[in-house]
C-alpha cells in the first residue's frame, strides 16, 4: 500500500480501504531480520531499557537515591510540568520530523537529569542544577514516549499489540532490573540513608549508550508487517493542520476523554511507592532491594497481562473486560494492603536521619511483597491502557496524537503529586487520594470500552 496522506484518506476512504489489503513480500536473510517489526521493536526497548529504564532505576529508590527527597521531588514535578505541556503536541513533531528522529530527540535528557543527581552529591547546592534538568528531561522524555508509542503500537498487526507491548515493556523495565542490580551490589554494605557517586556514575554511561541506538534503527517507511501491510506514513503537511488534528480527534473521536483519568492515574501513584514508601521507611540498602524486585514484578505482570489481552480464545472485547476486571481486583487488592502499613506512620514520626527499616528485619518480608505487588499493577495498567488506544486505530498519526493524549494527561498527573510530595502533604492524604483516582478511572474507562472497543478495527478508525 502506498502512503497516504490523511487528507487523501478522508478524500477517498474506499480507496484507502481496498489498498489495505494490499500484502507485499517481505525481504529475507539479514536484511529481513533487521526489518522485522520484532527485530525493531526489541531495538525501541533497549533505548528505553538505557534512558527511561534507568530512570525509573534511579527514581525508584525513593528521592533519587538522597537522604532528603525534597529536591528530587521538586525536580520530578518540574519535570512532570515539562512533560505534561510538550507532550500534549509532540505528535504533531513526531508526524513531521518522523518517529525515529524524534526518538533520537527524546533519548538527550536523561543523561543530563542522572548526571545532575552525581553533581549534587559533588557540591551539595547543586538542587537547582538538579531542578532545571528535571525540567530538560520533562521536554525530551515528551518525544521519547510519543515516538515511542508510535512505533510500538504502528509495528504490530491487529492481532499482535498486547505481545509486541508486551516484549517492549520486558525489555524496558529490564532497564530498572539492571540499574536497582547494580545499585543493590555497590550498596549492599552500607546502611546510609542515600547511595554514593558510583552508582551514580554507572546509571550516567548506561543511558550515554541509550543515545546511540535511535541512530542505528529502520526508518518506519520501509517497514513492512509479519501480514505482508505497509506501515503508512502521511505526507508532512503544515503545522496548522498538524495543530488542528488534535482538535479532529477529540472531536471525532470523543470517547478518548473517559481514558483520560486513566492517564492521569498512571504516574501519580509513583509518588507513594517510591518516596512515602519506599525512601519513607527503608534504608539504602533495603530500598536499593525493594527496587529490584519492583521491576522484576513489572516484567511478570506486563507479559501476563499481554498474553491474556492477545489470547485468541476469546472475542477482542471480552479480553478488554477480563483486563479492566484485572485491573480493578489488583487496584483494590493492593491498596487495601498498604493502607494497613500506611496507617502505622506519619512524616513526622520518621525523620530524615532515623534508623530504617533493613533487609533483616523481621518486617521486611512482608513489606518487600507489597512493592512486588506494586510493580504487578503498575505493569498491567500501563499495559492495558496502551493497549486500549492501540485497539482504537491502526493509524499511525493517530495513534501519536493519542499517545501524546496519554503521556500528556500522564505527566500533569505525575507533576501535581509530585509538587504535593514536595510541599510536605501528609502520607495518608496523598496515599488516599491515589487509591480514589485509581478506582474513578477504572470505573470511567467502563462504558469507553463497552462503546469503542471492537472486535476488529474499522476503516472509520483509521482516519484522523
């Protein structure tokens, strides 16, 4: 199928729709290993495995690995801020320049954000360095995600999006798994509230090395799917009409709102399982652990999740109900859990210098099982709700303009808690308040997937 541009699809939909059955030979040998989507797919999660992987490696120790979170709190809401605006058009940039160049682009922040956490624990008044680069990172991380989401959910067929998603979210959060390892190591003899410079160090070469790849990976016009169909790239018109595609898609395709809770949801509960749980009540080492196994739990619960939402045994819409029912046992399960422990703690009853839990305590067992719990339920919402909008299009301009719906919604979300965290809101409030928007958006999302989630995607679907 030759590309199209939006406007000739919306000129001529029976043609477009005749073309789509188009197949075309795929090439073979290397070439066809190197232009197979999985091949491409497992290339996107290792630059993720590199940057945001390390990232959440990094974040999930609780204050970026400090004694005070203050800082990192601040520069996590700067960040957030960043996201939350930039994100919400990064499809149109993603659209003109392409995914892989916008890829690149988002792959620059997170060496500048790691290195700022090193900086600061050279000279102690670096927290602005650190806040500014949060900042930076918020801009970058923006086209980093909304390429990503491009390119994942472009790659695979109809059939394919919950195992594609599924490889990718293996190898990124293997990003996580590698960085919370080597933390762990270097600090498994210490008993300090904060990590020292050569975690730091190490975290900073792994995501150097993210940068490269973008550079060394296909360009999505000579792709072509395991079904034989061209991935379709519109022609690069004007940023006015770049602009107005996300007014067409909210107004033609309204149901996207009732997700956007859903969105919203899907980074703010980090603040409570990263800094008033695990930074809250462990030591370095014992935080260093608890991140570990957060992001092995992420690689379970993503693949399955994926392998329910991809089985062929049952119809596309009953395998969105079975995930959203997924979604709400373990969001209740899990936050009845951890009310129980956070109701045994307050801000002040634990300062900043205080002797924290460790990994011989006698609590700690049942303790490290919430955070595995955790890292299950944050990897089978994330991979829900992208499989969600990847069921709602085919299109791959469309589905940037909902993934940058996503990461925007997401990132505002994220940024708020985060300034919430920082200004001193009590545990209990922010803990609450996550469990409360995480039960309003499953309920919401409800009727979205009872009306839009199809059997099959429609050619009305493709359109933008």
């Amino acid at each position: 199928m030759s590309a199209h541009s939006a406007n000739e699809k919306c000129e001529n939909p029976s043609a477009a729709e005749s073309s789509s059955l188009e197949t075309y030979e795929r090439p073979k040998g290397l070439r066809g290993v190197y232009y197979h989507p999985v091949t491409q797919v497992i290339m996107l999660g290792f630059t993720c495995f590199l940057c945001p992987g390390i990232y959440n490696a990094l974040t999930g120790l609780g204050g970026g690995g400090q004694v005070d979170a203050t800082i990192s709190a601040n520069s996590l809401s700067a960040l957030y801020a960043a996201l939350a605006f930039f994100a919400f058009f990064a499809g149109t940039v993603n659209n003109i320049i392409g995914p892989r160049r916008t890829l690149l682009i988002g792959t620059t922040g997170y060496a500048l954000y790691i290195g700022s956490y090193l900086a600061i624990n050279i000279h102690p008044n670096a927290g602005d360095f650190v806040v500014a680069s949060g900042a930076f990172l918020g801009v970058t991380a923006a086209f980093l995600w909304t390429a990503q989401g491009s390119l994942l959910l472009s790659y695979a067929t109809e059939a394919q999006k919950g195992t594609f998603i599924c490889i990718f979210w293996a190898i990124f959060s293997m990003g996580a798994v590698v960085g919370s390892a080597v933390s762990f190591g270097q600090n498994f003899h210490l008993t300090d509230n904060s990590v020292g410079n050569g975690t730091y160090i190490g975290f900073l070469i792994l995501a150097l090395i993210g940068i490269v790849i973008p550079l060394l990976m296909a360009d999505v016009e000579k792709m072509t799917r395991t079904d034989g169909s061209k991935i379709v790239i519109a022609r690069h018109p004007t940023w006015k009409t770049e602009f107005y595609g996300l007014w067409v898609s909210l107004t033609t395709d309204p149901s996207v709102l009732l997700l956007f809770p859903m969105f919203f949801a899907s980074n703010y509960f980090y603040t409570w399982q990263f800094n008033d749980y695990n930074s809250a009540l462990f030591n370095i080492r014992a935080r260093s652990l608890n991140n570990f196994v957060y992001w092995v739990a992420q690689i379970m619960g993503s693949a399955a999740i994926g392998v329910t939402l991809d089985t062929h045994r049952f119809r596309r819409r009953t395998r969105a109900f079975v995930g959203w029912f997924v979604l709400l046992a373990g969001a209740f399960l899990v936050h009845i859990w951890a009310y129980f422990y956070q109701r045994t703690y307050t801000r002040q009853s634990i300062p900043p210098n205080a002797r924290k839990m460790d990994i011989y305590d006698s609590a700690f067992p049942s303790h490290v099982w919430l955070m595995i719990f955790n890292g299950l339920l944050d990897a089978m919402w994330q991979t829900m709700t992208m499989w969600i909008i990847g069921a709602m299009s085919n299109d791959t301009n469309k589905l940037a303009v909902f993934s940058g719906f996503y990461h925007s919604m997401q990132a505002a979300g994220a940024a708020g808690v985060w300034r919430l965290d920082a200004v001193g809101t009590p545990y209990m409030s922010i803990f609450l308040s996550t469990w409360c928007l995480v039960a309003a958006a499953l309920i919401l999302a409800l009727p979205m997937i009872y009306y839009r989630i199809k059997d099959h995607t429609t050619i009305e679907d493709e359109i933008l």
